[in-house]
C-alpha cells in the first residue's frame, strides 16, 4: 500500500464529506446538523463562517493524512509475506 495514494484518498475523502456536510447543515433542519460532531474533531472550526469553513477543510484534509501514516505501515508491516516456517 502506497502511503502518497491512501494519504490523498482519505484526504480527499474526508474533505468532501466535510462539505458535503456542511452543505447538507445549510439546508436541512437543525436537529440534522452534523456540526456538534465537526467542532468537537476540528478546532477552531465553528457553524458557519467562510474563514470556519476553511479551517475546517484543511482540518479534515489533515486528519485523511495522520490517518494514512499511522494505517500505511501498519498495514504494510502485518500484510507482508513471510517465508514458511518448516
């Protein structure tokens, strides 16, 4: 598994849920908000402003790569062949 690959996928993929989210707090009722959960895993993120929202984005981003280089050699070190034991 390829750090760089899986660093920008979780990243990319976090990033537009994060959006996808936020668009989602914009139009649907406020018991379907998801911001409690965003502030809480992104500082300085707050609902809503534009300098909060990109805050946010780059939080999200982030945490795709923290998570990558914590899974990618893990993942590698416990998925590599090991020769037979005899």
């Amino acid at each position: 598994m390829k750090l760089t690959a899986t660093g920008n996928a979780l990243s990319l993929f976090l990033a537009i849920s994060f959006t996808l989210c936020v668009g989602w707090g914009l139009i649907a009722p406020v018991e379907y908000h998801m911001h409690g959960a965003w502030e809480q895993w992104l500082p300085g993120f707050t609902w809503l402003s534009v300098p909060s929202f990109f805050i946010g984005l780059i939080g999200a981003y982030l945490y795709g790569w923290y998570i990558a280089a914590v899974f990618v050699p893990l993942h590698n070190f416990f998925g590599r062949s090991r020769p037979p034991v005899t």
